[in-house]
C-alpha cells in the first residue's frame, strides 16, 4: 500500500505539469523543473511582436528625416501668409513634437528674412524658446536652433542685446562640447552675433564668459573677444577703455587651452598697435617731441612697456610684455621703416 501511494506521489507532478501545459500551448511556460518555474517568451509570440514595432517606428523616423532639413538662410523663401505664421509660431516653438519644432524654427528664420519688422515684437517670447530649443537633445532641434540664432543677429542687431545673455551661454555651451554638426552651427551664430552686433554693447556680456569654469567656453569666448576688438577702431578702444581690454586679454594668456591663448595674443597685438598709434614715442635722437603735431603731443611719454607695468600685475605684464615685444617685433618693424622713411631721409 505505501509503495503504491508513493508511485501515485511520484506521477502527480507529471500530470500537473501536462494540465497546466496543455490548455494553454502559446503561454510562455514550459512546466515546472526541480520545483522551479521557467517563464521563457516562445519563439512565435516574438516573431509575431518584432514586426510590428518595426512596422510602427521605421516609417515615422523615416518621415522626420525628409521633413527635416538644414536650409541655409539664402536658400530660404518667404511664408505664403505671414500674419498666420507669427500667430501660430510660438505655440509651435513650445509644442512637444520635436518635428513641429523645427518647422517652427524655420518660420522664425523666414520671419526674420522676410518680415522683420512684424516678428520685432513677439522677440520677447521667441528668443527664450530659442534657448529652449538649443537645450534639446535631439541633435536636429538644435542646429536648427543655431541656424535660428544666426539670421536672428543678422536681422535685428542690436535689438536683441537686452535678451542676449541666455542665448550667448548656450551657443558657447553648444559650440565646444557637442556633436560636430552642431558646433559648427553654433561657431556659425557665435560669428554672426559678432559681425552683426554692436562690439560696444557686446563686449561687457562677453567678458565675464572669459572666467567662465569650463574651459571651452572660456576658448569660445575668448574668440569671440578677439573678432569684437578690432571692430572698436582706434576711436572705440579710448572709449571703451584700453586698460580694460588689455586686462581682460592678459588674463587669457595663461589659460588652459591654446585657443585662448592665440585669441588673448591677437587681441593684445591690436591693443599694442593702438596705443602706440595715440601715444607716439620718437626713438630716433635727431627728432624731438616738439616735430610732432601739437594735438598728438603729450606731457609725459608713456611707453607701451610703462603702461603694462602700471595697469597690470609683476607677472601679467611680464606675459604680455614677451608676447607684444618678441611675437609683434616684424610687424613693429614695417611700421616703424615705414613711419620713420621721411625722417630717415632728413
């Protein structure tokens, strides 16, 4: 009797197992073994389940490939009714459809082109869902916003300066840590912002990005000092202060990355030629301060080496010293051949 019990015992299982299997054939079970169950996904129901995900996805990253494209700005044409446009921009600059997005960007660059005075007032709203756009972690969203940015400083200047600062953070932010795609468009709109605004207003906004914690962004917007500088002229350095550009490029020579350094050389070697262009110091012996002009006179001669020395620190102007006297000397040289060719003569 306890032997029979004991086969009973012993078959038990096996029965269990094929009722549990038997109804359900497409279930992913395949029995219990050593008492522990094993849940394995059948072949069918996979094959079954691929394709139609494929069939969901395939076709819709498709579509967004065509939609989506990078127009340079002379390629652009005009909206075919602006007053429905600039109604709509702005909800589609904020939708959630990353598609829907870049077309909206590409509205703004028409609008910028086309109809320039209608979009003035709405850049108040535009330019922050610009930044939000260069945010974005779709790649495409955010060259399409770097293009964005550059017809926005070549179409209103100056106008933006007042909404300038998150919109500068970001573009230095996306040109020197990003795919290559977009920090080429980035380089783009950080050169259009300095072509098109004013250096005046641009440069006070630019050096703080000069001690930024990132060193990128510190290279970035050292380039971006360096191209601003020159478009001062002579007349627009006095103004601005010369002692306070030379600081701010000083600071830059002893950086972490060689583009800042070059960039802080370039700036230094314009600031050179300017000051020595406003404080002239005659060298030759046979001339004497009285043969210059009386307004180019000065009651003391300040060399370029003695106003370094006074305006910055023992080892900044030692720095920009080296770089001005030893970098600069061949072009020194032509000018000083070619200013002093009719003194020579006498």
């Amino acid at each position: 009797m306890a032997s029979n019990t004991l086969k009973d015992l012993n078959t038990l299982p096996v029965t269990e197992k094929m009722s549990e299997c038997k109804p359900s054939l497409t279930k992913p079970c395949v029995g219990k073994i050593n008492g522990k169950s094993e849940d394995r996904p059948l072949p069918s129901s996979a094959v079954t389940l691929d394709p139609s995900v494929v069939e969901t996805e395939k076709p819709e990253a498709e579509k967004a490939a065509v939609e989506v494209e990078y127009i340079e700005s002379e390629n652009l044409d005009d909206v075919e009714d602006a007053d429905a446009v600039l109604k709509t921009v702005v909800a589609g600059l904020d939708s959630k459809d990353w598609v829907s997005v870049c077309d909206a960007l590409n509205n703004v660059r028409r609008l910028s082109i086309f109809h320039k005075e209608a979009m003035l007032h709405m850049l108040e709203k535009v330019i922050p869902l610009v930044v939000k756009s260069l945010k974005n972690p779709r790649s495409a969203v955010c060259k399409t916003a770097c293009m964005t940015s550059a017809d926005i400083f070549s179409a209103y200047n100056n106008d933006i300066t007042d909404l300038l600062d998150s919109l500068l953070t970001q573009l230095l932010l996306k040109s020197s840590q990003d795919k290559r795609f977009v920090c080429e468009a980035a380089e783009k709109a950080l050169t259009s912002m300095t072509k098109y605004v004013s250096p005046t207003l641009l440069l006070p906004k630019l050096q703080p990005c000069l001690k930024n914690r990132n060193p990128r962004i510190r290279a970035k917007a050292s380039l971006c000092f360096s191209r601003s500088v020159p478009r001062l002229g002579v007349e627009g350095i006095k103004e601005y202060g010369i002692d306070k550009l030379v600081q701010a490029a000083a600071s830059q020579l002893t950086d972490q990355l060689p583009e800042s350094r070059e960039a802080a050389r370039t700036v230094l070697l314009e600031l050179q030629s300017v000051y020595e262009k406003a404080h002239p110091i005659v060298k030759d012996e046979t001339s004497s301060p009285s043969s210059l002009p009386e307004e180019e006179q000065t009651p003391e001669a300040v060399t370029w080496e003695m106003f370094c020395q006074s305006k910055l620190s023992a080892l900044s102007a030692q720095a920009v010293l080296r770089v001005t006297n030893i970098v600069a000397v061949p072009a020194r040289e032509g000018l000083v051949t070619a200013g002093s060719s009719s003194s020579s003569q006498l």
